[in-house]
C-alpha cells in the first residue's frame, strides 16, 4: 500500500515516506515539519479542519485501499439515539453535542486507574532519544492525565547507576523519569516502570518498591511489536561498550576482543549495537510458562505492588493466547498488545518490516480470545491497543475493533513528535536552554515565524490551557515540550469526541464493535467486523417490509 505523502486540505507534507499511521518511516528529532502530527503539536483542534476557510472547499480522497488494514475500517454514523450520556443529560439535540463526550475512563481490577483520555505513552527505555526528550514525554502526558511508560534498561545503561552484589541501590536516571512524571500528576495517569531479562536480574522491582512504593506500576516484558529479539541501542564509546558488556549485555561487535578494539581505533568499527535477552529462553512448553508467570506476579505482589501490567508483541496466535489468559488468570491491571507496524528507537530494520503479525489482525484476534475467556466465566483483563496508531480515527477504530475489552490506546512515536518539536522551538527561542532540552534548531524555521509566531504564547494553541491548570508562575518551569504534548493530545481528543459525538457514543466504554463497517471483503472476513453494505442490513430491510 502507498499512502500519501501530502495532504493539500490540511497543507501537510511528510519529510520521507509516510506510514499508515501518517508518520515518516523514519521520523527525525531535527524535523522542521510538515506532517500533521507536527502541525498538530502547535495548532492543536485547529488542524481537524481544512485550511484557508472562506476560499475552498473540500472533498475525500476516501483514503482506503486494497487489503487489510486500519485504513480499511470505517466509522458508523448514527442519526438517532444516544449512548453514555453523563447524568442529568438527554437526547436532546442541546445535549447531544460532541464538547459532552466524556473521554475519562480507567483501566485495572482491584485498583482503578483513572485517566483523562484513552491513550498512554509506548515504552520509553534506554535510547537515548528518550532520555534527552523524557523532561517533555514525561511532563507532558502528566499534565495530560495519561499513564507514561518508563521501557526496558533504564537502570543498567546508567554508568551512574550503583549495583551491589548484582542488585541495584541507586538509579539516578530512573529516579529522574518518574519523579519527573509524578511531579505535576494530580491522580490521573500512572507512571509505569516495565522490566525485561536484565531488569530483573538486577533488581529493579525491588528497588521501585523500596523507594516508590503502589506510586508505580510495574509491567512484565514480553515483547513489542516492533522486533522479535530483545531491546537494543547504540553506543559510539569503546569504554561505554565495555561497561555495558560486563554489566551483563550481549554487545556486538564484543567489545572486549582484541581485533574489535584495534578495528576501533583504525576506524573500521565506528559503534556497538548494545541487545538485550529474549524473554523466557529457558522454558519449552505452555505449563512451565503458566508456572513461571503466576510465580513472577506473586513475588512482585509479595513485595507491594497493587498495579501490574503486561507488554507482549506479535509473535502469533500462541502467545497471544498465552497473554490473555494469564493476564485474566493473575488478575493483571492492563495487557498491551503490540503488533508489527508501529515504531522503535533502533530495531534491525528488514527485521521490523518482515517479522510479526501485523496490529489490525493481532487485535482483532484478541477480542476473539477475550471473548472465549469471557463466554467461559473468567473476567478477562483489560487492554490497550498498540502499533502505528497515530490520530484521532485510528484510536476510535482500535478502541472499537477490541470492544468492551480495550480501555486505551498505546501511542509510541506520535507523542514523542511533540517532544521534539517543543524541545527544537525552547532552544531556538532560549539558546541558553538549548542544550539542556537537546533543541536542535540555532533558530525558528521561517514558515513557523510567518505562520505561528515568535513566542510560545503565539506558537502553542494549548499554552494558555496549561497555563490555566498550573498557573502563571509554574507555566514559565513547563518544558515547552509538554506544552507540544498537551496542543496534540487537545487536538486528538477532540478529534476523538467529534467521532463519538457522530456514532453517538458519549462515553468510551459505550464504544462498541457496531461503530465500525469495512470496507472491503478481505477486511471483513480477517476481523469479522461487517462489510459496509452488510453492517444493520437486515434492520433496513425490516425498515422497508414494514
């Protein structure tokens, strides 16, 4: 499939090839624009609508294609009725009014996570990306009120970090990140710490605990969705590579031999990939996997934690499975599901283009599964979708697509673009500030001087929104970053309502399986969501007989 590099109506251009998402295949920090997330980081609600209003109108390219995919569902509209009104609301048509969509909700079992709209950060580990840009991710989704995901090997990449006897005992940059979060968290969203291989050698559960407590949530790793081997970043160091091999790292090219260090020096080998371990190596069947999982979550239970999560990516149908009914089985808070097709920091890539169930199949056979657990008397665990998900439509259809099981929507490269995008603008406006939020423009690109503006205050369309919520003094300490983040998410929310307003769902959990028809055979046939002309077929012909 090809999608569209460029969007006249909204007067977007993407800088590479575009993705189903929207995104760039490869989406860089040091972006200057156009995409529409990009756009949307700064104009807000203002880019659901065309441009030039008065001078044109505007007609769908209806943007589907042959094949499977989300771009293949579309939404159900209704012209009557009213679902998940707030109390003391009607269908009256003053009520009926998308600003009445409730998009708060909340995810979890025995304690309830409360957020103020469907999404979450991706993993955010230990590249490096997100550590320069975390102050934005971070405050950002805090101020937003959605969970942020602190990813994999944040506490052993650390050369600050101290271990004693194999365990940790400080973790300044892991501290950094949720403290950074908790910071402006007012009880919406969570902050939740995922752990692979290395992780829990190292103790990084105990660790949180001692220090955190039930502040945090903590999420078993199985996998993403971007690659089938463990994490990975690079480094350009060779004593940096070395730290990482001894701190228990598969680091390739090893770093320790002779004609690898003298490679080095000659300048033939300029970085190391740094790996991790895949999850789970050393079991060989479902039992022993059951065993080892309900293990895991008792020990972590034993130490305090009463919110834990699971990631598990697209391996196949098995461990897709697997992941349901252990989740359901253990009481778990929140099972996301990641399929092939959303993004990474640095994954091999003809890996992440040809591994993997692709995320419209994976999630539609998670509502199958769950459903079979739910048909079969168990109280199946709460989901979020993950993998190319970008806009407002996308999150509709995911939400829909999983039904009364998927709570949120898990968005990975399309809230960091905001931080990126804040972080270039603070260090173009402030060049004092340039280096501590890794701005990487020595100036504003001349069509935001023409367009936006020269000061946050003109550039943001959400400043004056957070300003409101923090006030006038603590807005001036908000990385503008977050105020990216809080634009897009305003943006994506009330794209979101809009949708919901239409299919007249005003509230999420009304957001069911009928909102959604595709369109086209292949699409109906591999997610059993009815073909366009299919879907209440049988309601119109009742219509018509009278």
């Amino acid at each position: 499939m090809q999608y569209q590099k460029s969007n006249d109506v909204l007067n977007t251009t993407n800088r590479g090839n575009p993705a189903e998402s929207g995104l760039c295949t490869l989406c860089r920090a040091d972006c200057k624009g156009k995409c529409e997330t990009w756009l949307s980081s700064m104009k807000g609600r203002k880019m659901l609508y065309p441009r030039d209003f008065g001078l044109v109108t505007a007609g769908s390219a209806n943007n589907y294609h042959v094949g499977v995919s989300y771009n293949n569902l579309r939404i159900q509209g209704y012209c009557y009725g009213a679902e998940g009104l707030a109390p003391g609301l009607s269908t009256n048509p003053d009520d009926c009014i998308f600003p009445n969509v409730t998009l708060e909700t909340e995810f979890g079992k025995a304690v309830k996570t409360k957020i103020r709209a469907p999404m979450m950060t991706g993993a955010l580990g230990s590249t490096f990306v997100a550590a320069k840009y975390w102050d934005a991710f971070a405050t950002g989704a805090s101020l937003v009120g959605i969970p942020a995901v602190i990813g994999e090997n944040v506490v052993g990449v650390d050369k600050s970090s101290v271990l004693e006897n194999g365990k940790i005992v400080s973790a300044p940059e892991l501290d950094r990140r949720i403290e950074t979060y908790m910071k402006y968290n007012d009880g919406y969203g969570a902050i939740i710490i995922q752990m692979n291989v290395e992780d829990t050698r190292n103790g990084v559960a105990e660790y949180v605990a001692r220090k955190y407590g039930d502040k945090a949530i903590i999420e078993l790793k199985w996998g993403q969705g971007a690659k089938d081997i463990g994490g990975e970043i690079q480094v350009t160091d060779l004593d940096y590579a070395i730290f990482l091999k001894n701190r228990g790292y598969v680091v390739d090219p090893d770093p320790t031999l002779l004609e690898v260090q003298e490679a080095y020096r000659d300048g033939a080998i300029k970085s190391f990939a740094r790996h991790s371990r895949l999850g789970g190596t050393n079991l060989s069947n479902w039992e022993q996997v059951r065993e080892d999982f309900h293990h895991s979550v008792e020990y972590l239970r034993g130490l305090g934690f009463t919110r834990i999560t699971l990631k598990t990516g697209s391996y196949g149908m098995e461990a897709l499975a697997m992941a349901i009914r252990l989740a359901t089985e253990t009481k778990l808070d929140l099972l996301t599901i990641d399929g092939s097709g959303g993004g990474t920091g640095m994954s091999p890539w003809n890996m992440m283009e040809s591994w993997g169930v692709p995320s419209i199949f994976l999630h539609a056979k998670a509502y199958e599964y769950a459903k079979l657990l739910e048909d079969a008397g168990h109280d199946v665990v709460d989901m979020a979708f993950a993998g190319g998900i970008a806009r407002e439509d996308q999150i509709f259809k995911a939400l829909a697509l999983g039904g009364k099981y998927t709570k949120l929507v898990c968005m990975g490269r399309s809230l960091m673009i905001p931080g990126f995008l804040g972080s270039n603008i603070e260090g173009a406006l402030y060049p004092d500030r340039r280096e501590k939020v890794s701005g990487n423009w020595d100036a504003l690109p001349k069509h935001i001087l023409e367009e936006f503006g020269s000061s946050p205050e003109e550039i943001f369309a959400g400043y004056h929104d957070v300003k409101m919520k923090v006030g006038s003094e603590e807005i001036k300490k908000i990385p503008l970053g977050a105020i990216a983040v809080w634009t897009l998410a305003d943006k994506l929310t009330a794209g979101l309502q809009q949708l919901m307003a239409g299919a007249r769902k005003f509230n999420v959990s009304a957001i069911s399986r009928n909102d959604i028809f595709a369109a086209n055979r292949e699409t109906a046939k591999e997610t059993d969501i009815a073909f366009i002309t299919e879907a209440s077929d049988d309601i119109a012909k009742q219509i018509l007989k009278g």
